[in-house]
C-alpha cells in the first residue's frame, strides 16, 4: 500500500478526462486500496484517480465519522438527479480553499464494482455532493470552475497568498 502525491490547482493534468476502466484486476484492487490510503492520510472524505495523475474512472469517498464506510466506485454514471443543495465544498487538490457549491440534492448512480459487477447507488446530502465532487474531477472539472469569475479569482489569489506565506515561514 502507497500513500500517492496529489496533484495541486493550477496543475493542467487536473484537466484530463478520465477513460472507463476495462480491465478488473489484481492491479486496479491495489490501486483502489492506495487511493483510500492517500484519500485517508490526506484527511479527505473523497478522492477521484485524476487527483493521483491516473486517467482511469475510479473514484473513492467515506463520509463516515469513524471512516470505516469505504465506497469506491468504477466507471460511475449519474441515472438520475434530484432536488438542489448548497454546500460548503473543499478540494485536497486547493489545499485550504473553501466555496459554497449548489449541487443536486440526490443522485441515483449506476457503478461497477471492483469485480466488475454493475452496482447502483443512491446518495442523498453530503455524500451526493461527495459523488458529483468526484464525478467532475474524472471530467476535468473542478468545484471553483461553478462559481463567479470574480468569486473564483478572489480564492485564487488567496491561495497563491498562502502559498506564498507557507513558502516564506
Ligand atoms: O475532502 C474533501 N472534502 C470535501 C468537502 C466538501 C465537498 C467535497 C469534498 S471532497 C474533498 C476531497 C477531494 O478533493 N476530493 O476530490
Ligand atoms: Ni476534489
């Protein structure tokens, strides 16, 4: 098991849009257990392959308190979306950058898992919000890419600060 390097915004290979995983494997079983690994170490409840510089449509979340709900999901596709929610998101690739996100309330997600079996999924709350989180990431997208130009260029500029201040100390 490998704790990974995560990538980190403005990082163009966070762009890359994941390809569906074709191969159910020994390899992809290890690979999932180093993403909850590096997801665990880094405190996150989420993390998506894209993150880890691997281009494959395998995510990873665990919103549960004492994390021993380990959900990983293999070329997930959203059936259905319900309702909407605002939710104060982060991002382990903007390490301290926080931003209100409006996102379906429910989606209804059909997965495989790591044997390749189709499984189906409903998420409600912050795991949905999790599940579209990390559903972008394998497109390419990023939470701040939802907000307003002028919202988004006032983080970035307080992240580039922090780095700055992180960098100096
Ligand atoms: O750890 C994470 N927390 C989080 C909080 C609110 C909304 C989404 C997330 S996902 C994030 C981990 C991450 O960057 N996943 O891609
Ligand atoms: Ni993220």
């Amino acid at each position: 098991m490998s704790v990974l390097p995560i990538l980190e915004f403005p990082d163009p290979r966070l762009r890359t849009r994941a390809e569906p995983v074709r191969v159910f494997d020994a390899k992809l079983k290890q690979f999932v257990a180093d993403l909850f690994e590096t997801m665990y170490a880094a405190n996150g409840v989420g993390l998506a392959a894209t993150q880890v510089d691997v281009h494959q449509r395998v995510l990873v979340a665990d919103m549960s308190d004492d994390r021993k709900q380990p959900l990983a999901l293999i070329n997930a596709q959203i059936l259905e979306k319900e309702g909407s929610q605002v939710y104060q998101e982060g991002c382990l690739s903007f390490p301290g950058l926080y931003a209100d996100v409006t996102r379906a309330l429910k989606v209804k997600v059909k997965a495989q898992d790591l044997d390749g079996n189709e499984i189906v999924v409903e998420a409600e709350g912050p795991l949905a919000v999790c599940i579209q989180h990390e559903m972008d990431h394998l497109d390419g997208k990023v939470f701040v890419d939802y907000l307003s130009s002028l919202k988004r260029a006032l983080l970035l500029k307080r992240l580039d600060k922090q780095r700055k201040q992180a960098a100096s100390a």
